[in-house]
C-alpha cells in the first residue's frame, strides 16, 4: 500500500472543489461528490478546509490569485491587456462561474478575499492612475470606474452566453466579439484631445 500524500490529496480535493462550485454554487455542491470525485474521505474535505462555505472562499481566493497571475496590470497596452482577459476568461470559464456564484449566494458583504482582494484591485487601480496621468488613458474618469467598465466588456458576454444567441442567433462564434471588445474599450478609455 502507497503512502498518503496529504498535498496531493488537497490538491484533488481543491480540484474536484473547483469544479463542483463552479457548476452548482455553494448551496448546490455536495461534500460527498467533491469527495467521491477526489478520491478522498468527506472527513478530510473538513478537517482541511473546514466547512463548505469556507472551501469556496479557499477556492475562489486561489481562482483570484491564480487569475492575477496569469493576467498583466500593465495598461500602457490596452489591446494586450484585453486580449489577455478574454483568453484567460476563454480559458478558464470556472473563474467567471465562481465569481458569478459569488455574487448570488454571498452578496458583496460576504465576498471572499477581504483585503488581500482589495489590495489587488488597488494595484490594478494604481496602473490605471499612472496611464491616466501620462495621458494614455483619459483621465476625466476614476481608475476604478475605467476597470469597472473595461471588465464588464469583457465579461458580460461569457456571463451570459445566451444573450449572444438571441442577439446573433445559433452558430455565433463568440471570439469574433474580441475585436469590437478592443475597439470599444479604445474608444472609451481614449484621452481627450
């Protein structure tokens, strides 16, 4: 019999987590199927992790952090920044599914992250600043209004799929909105002569 390996038994867990919450929210997801799909005991989900509300919040906290990583806060290129959250996001269609599940069950006073959450968004705030006051960026409009904008051009299509076929109808290929998205999001972050 092979030894236990208690990081790769979180891993699975965090895993098979990730996907349960991703496709049922908290209220939905199960223990014993997060469980089962790990190949790990319901008692060591708990003892890890504590109960479920707290393994969203440990799974959305690391769908953050890796989603930080993964994409630049460098705005000085502003097709390249959206081209990287519309490939991560097309990637990785779990981050958007958790933070949407998020939003239902927990509200924004029960959101995850606290300040570390805070802290990331106030780094992506501080790039937005810096463009603006070298004039990439216009600056009539606060950083945080200019992500609030940006994100949700290029969010709101892959959290709502269905609105892109009944707007375009069946056989819509979704990438072909990355374009427009680039065109926009230049339109509206453009400085005023």
């Amino acid at each position: 019999m092979a030894p236990r390996d208690p990081e790769a038994t979180k891993a699975r867990i965090f895993a098979a987590a990730t996907r349960e919450f991703a496709a049922y929210g908290i209220a939905g997801a199960r223990v014993d199927r997060i469980a089962r799909s790990a190949q790990a005991n319901k008692q060591l989900i708990y003892a890890y992790f504590g109960d479920k509300e707290q393994l969203f919040h440990q799974v959305l906290e690391r769908a953050m952090v890796d989603a930080a990583a993964a994409v630049t806060i460098d705005i000085d290129d502003v097709d390249h920044w959206v081209d990287q959250h519309i490939d991560y996001h097309r990637d990785h269609p779990e981050f958007l599914r958790l933070m949407l599940w998020e939003a239902l069950e927990l509200g924004a006073d029960g959101a995850s992250g606290g300040e570390a959450r805070i802290g990331r968004y106030a780094a992506k705030q501080a790039k937005v600043a810096d463009a603006q006051s070298r004039n990439l960026i216009r600056a009539d409009m606060p950083p945080a209004a200019v992500l609030l904008l940006m994100l949700s051009m290029i969010n709101y299509p892959r959290a709502v799929p269905q609105m892109q076929r009944f707007l375009f109808g069946e056989g819509f290929d979704p990438e072909s909105m990355r374009e427009w998205v680039k065109d926009a999001v230049r339109r509206m972050v453009a400085p005023g002569e």
